[in-house]
C-alpha cells in the first residue's frame, strides 16, 4: 500500500479532493466529518469498496448514515490531542446491527489505551452511569510544553496501572459505559 497525502489546496476543494481519491485509487481514508459532508455534498460516490475513518470532531448519525449507505464501512474515531490523537475506535454498524436506543458510542479503546470512567472521588462508574472519561496509556502525552500548571490540571497518576509513572488523561467529556462494553 501506500500514503497519500492531499495537500491544502485539495483538501479544501471537493471537487479536486473526490478526483484525488479515485484517481489515486483510494481504499482507506482518513478525514473529518466536515471533510465527508463536504464530499458528500458535491455529489462524491465511491467508485470502488472503500473503509473509511471519521475523527476530529463528532460524527453525526445521520452523516455516518449516509456514508454507509454508499456502502462504506465507516469507523467513528474519538481523541484529543494530548493522547496522540486517537483513544477509540467504533466501526458504525450496519442496518442489521442498529442501535435502538439513540446512543452514539465512541467505541472502545485502541491497542495501548485504557479508558476509565470516573466520579469525581476518581472511582469507576457503574454502567449506563456517566462520569467523566479518562484516557491512560502508551499514546498519552507527557503535557504541554512550557505549560506547568495545565499539565498539572490536565494529567494525574493512574492509580489503576502496575506501571511506575502511569499516568491519565483528564478530558473533562461526561460518558457512560454501556453494559457490551463500548463508551
């Protein structure tokens, strides 16, 4: 395989972005949910299968419907900055798999990540219980640079890790845990 990068000027056009795509033959792409309304918009349909990862700001359900219904498979990704980008991932089911209670999970987490659900005594919520998110792990970032006091704000020891100087993640996002284990 191989990476393609748009540069601005195509990934701000949606004309020249949708001609990149299938002129480079894409079967995987990465982009906001600004970004595939945009293509969605101008008429963009796929012209062969393709996987396709939404992140960077929250995915409508009616956006991620639509680019289903393209038959794509579509990925919903959740993660700030300060833990290198992603923490979960959720691939949007199909028809047969929908959810009826309204709720659109940010998934669970990815390789090297722990997601906790927290009360503000830093104990885990029970399911279906909401709490704030924090995120541990290998992609968490050491704080902000030249920035003592937000760090300190922001990353607390993991109390839940046998690993000396684990650390969290403090999102300040409110979810819950559903009972088959998505957030």
């Amino acid at each position: 395989g191989k990476v393609i990068v748009a540069d601005r000027a195509t990934a701000l056009d949606p004309q020249k972005l949708a001609k990149a795509i299938e002129s480079e033959g894409a079967t995987f792409m990465q982009a906001t949910p600004a970004t595939w309304r945009m293509l969605l918009d101008v008429g963009w349909r796929p012209a062969r299968p393709m996987r396709i990862a939404s992140g960077g700001e929250a995915l409508p359900g009616e956006l991620a419907w639509r680019l289903r219904d393209l038959g794509l498979e579509v990925w919903n990704l959740y993660g700030p900055t300060e833990t290198t980008i992603w923490s979960a991932a959720r691939r949007v089911p199909g028809p047969d798999e929908i959810s009826r209670d309204g709720i659109d999970p940010i998934g669970r987490p990815i390789d090297n990540t722990q997601l906790y659900v927290l009360d503000s005594h830093f104990s885990p919520q029970p399911v279906r219980i909401p709490g704030e998110l924090y995120i541990g792990g290998e992609g968490l970032a050491r704080g902000y640079l030249n920035r003592p006091g937000l760090t300190a704000e922001r990353y607390c020891p993991d109390p839940f890790s046998e690993q000396p100087g684990a650390r969290l993640y403090r999102t300040g996002d409110l979810v819950r845990r559903l009972p088959h284990g998505d957030i």
